[in-house]
C-alpha cells in the first residue's frame, strides 16, 4: 500500500512536470520572430531571413484576427469563419516563377507590404524586412 503511494505521487509529478512543459512548448511556438517557410529552405536565399515579431502584430489594431494572415477562402471569397492556423503559407501559395495571387514570394509581399503601406506604419522597403542573417 505505501509502495503504491509512492508510485501514485510519483507519476502525479511526472504528469504535472509534462504539463508544464506542454504549456511551455505550445506558447514557444506562438513567439517566432522570423518568417521561414520551409519552401525556401534548403535553397540557396537570395535575401537575408524577414525579421516578424509574431506576438506583437497580435496588438496592432490592424490585425482583426489570426485569419488576417492565416486566411481560407471558398468560392473565390475569404471566409469569416475559418482559418488556416497550422499551415504554412507554401501549403497552397506555390513556390513557382509567375505572379499571381498563388504565387508564394508574391503572396507574403502582398500581405504584408500591403498592411504597411495601408497603415503607413511598419517597414516597405526590401532590407527592412529582409533584415536578418543571410
Ligand atoms: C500578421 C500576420 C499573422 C497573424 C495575424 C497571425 N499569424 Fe500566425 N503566422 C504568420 C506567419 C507569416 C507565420 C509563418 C508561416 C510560415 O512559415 O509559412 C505564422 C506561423 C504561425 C504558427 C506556426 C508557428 C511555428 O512555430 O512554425 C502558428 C501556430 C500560428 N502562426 C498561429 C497563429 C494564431 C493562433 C494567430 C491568432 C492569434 C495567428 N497565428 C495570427 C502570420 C500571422
Ligand atoms: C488553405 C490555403 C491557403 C493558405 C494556407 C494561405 N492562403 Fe493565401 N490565398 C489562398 C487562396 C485560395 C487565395 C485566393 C486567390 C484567388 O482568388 O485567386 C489566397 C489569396 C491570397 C492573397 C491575395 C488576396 C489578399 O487577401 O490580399 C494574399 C496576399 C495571400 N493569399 C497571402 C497568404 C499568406 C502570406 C499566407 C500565409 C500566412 C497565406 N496566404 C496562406 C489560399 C491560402
Ligand atoms: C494587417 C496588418 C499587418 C500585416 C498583415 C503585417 N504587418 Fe507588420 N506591422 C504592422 C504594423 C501596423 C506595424 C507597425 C507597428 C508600429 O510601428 O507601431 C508593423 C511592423 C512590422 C515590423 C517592424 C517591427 C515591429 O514589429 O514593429 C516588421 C519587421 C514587420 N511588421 C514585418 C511583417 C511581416 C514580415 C509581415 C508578413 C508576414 C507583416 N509584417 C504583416 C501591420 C501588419
Ligand atoms: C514587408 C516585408 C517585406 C518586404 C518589404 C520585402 N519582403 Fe521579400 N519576403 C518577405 C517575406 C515574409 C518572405 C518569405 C520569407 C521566408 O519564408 O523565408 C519574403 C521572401 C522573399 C524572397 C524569397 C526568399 C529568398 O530569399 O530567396 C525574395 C527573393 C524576396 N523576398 C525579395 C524581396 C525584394 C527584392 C524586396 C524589395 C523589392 C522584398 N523582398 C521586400 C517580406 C518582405
């Protein structure tokens, strides 16, 4: 009986230490400060990594919601109701040559230069936002 006991708190504390850690991890991943879609990784950059403080675009008043930028769209309209959370932009923004809408570079420096010029607040030009290492 005291063995069990034993075990029992020891598991507790175990389970309450994963916890933690859960919690720890979930929040670390809400903290990037850089923008590295994986679709341009492994290649050779051409700019330097985009520096994107991702908690603090959370308080301009700008950003209505996490689908300002994580968007899904239905029927060539974007929905009110729905997001793309967990996916990376390349998921459905091609890494290809062209320039549409679906074209990755362009979609990131549309939704993000768009914003900034629209607020006039937040870089425009190419070595601010590219201002990390190469
Ligand atoms: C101003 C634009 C913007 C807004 C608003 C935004 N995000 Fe993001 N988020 C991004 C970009 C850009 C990335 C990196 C995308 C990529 O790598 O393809 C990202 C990545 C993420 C990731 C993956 C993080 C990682 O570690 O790779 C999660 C999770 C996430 N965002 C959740 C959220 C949630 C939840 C909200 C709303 C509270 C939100 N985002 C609002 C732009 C935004
Ligand atoms: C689930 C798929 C999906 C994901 C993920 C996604 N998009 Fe899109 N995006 C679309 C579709 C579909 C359109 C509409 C294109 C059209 O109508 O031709 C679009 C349109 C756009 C446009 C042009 C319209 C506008 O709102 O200005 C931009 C810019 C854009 N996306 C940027 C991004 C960025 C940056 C990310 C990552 C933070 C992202 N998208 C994630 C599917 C997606
Ligand atoms: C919906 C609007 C909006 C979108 C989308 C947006 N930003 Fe911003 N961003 C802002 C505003 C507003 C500021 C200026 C805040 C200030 O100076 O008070 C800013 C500032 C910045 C800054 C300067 C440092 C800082 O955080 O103040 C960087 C770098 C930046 N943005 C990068 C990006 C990148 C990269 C993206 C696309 C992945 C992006 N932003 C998308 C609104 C936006
Ligand atoms: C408002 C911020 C912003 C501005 C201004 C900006 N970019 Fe970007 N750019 C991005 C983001 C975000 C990505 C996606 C980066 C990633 O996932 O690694 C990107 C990606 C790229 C890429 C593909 C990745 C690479 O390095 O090969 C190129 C090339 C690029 N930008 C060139 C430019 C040029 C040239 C200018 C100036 C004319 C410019 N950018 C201005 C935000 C910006």
């Amino acid at each position: 009986m005291k063995q069990y006991h034993k075990v029992s708190s020891l598991l507790a504390v175990f389970a309450f230490a994963g916890l933690v850690f859960f919690a720890m991890s979930t929040e670390a991943q809400f903290s990037i400060t850089t923008v590295e879609d994986s679709a341009f990784s492994g290649k050779e950059r051409m700019r330097p990594i985009v520096s994107f403080d991702h908690d603090a675009h959370m308080a301009y008043d700008a950003v209505e919601d996490c689908n300002t930028c994580h968007h899904m769209w239905e029927d060539g309209k974007k929905m009110d109701n729905a997001d793309s959370i967990g996916m990376e932009c390349s998921a459905c923004h091609l890494a290809e040559p062209g320039n549409s809408e679906m074209n990755l570079i362009s979609a990131y420096h549309r939704l993000c230069r768009t914003c900034h010029l629209n607020e006039k607040a937040g870089p425009v030009l190419c070595g601010e936002c590219h201002a990390g290492e190469k």
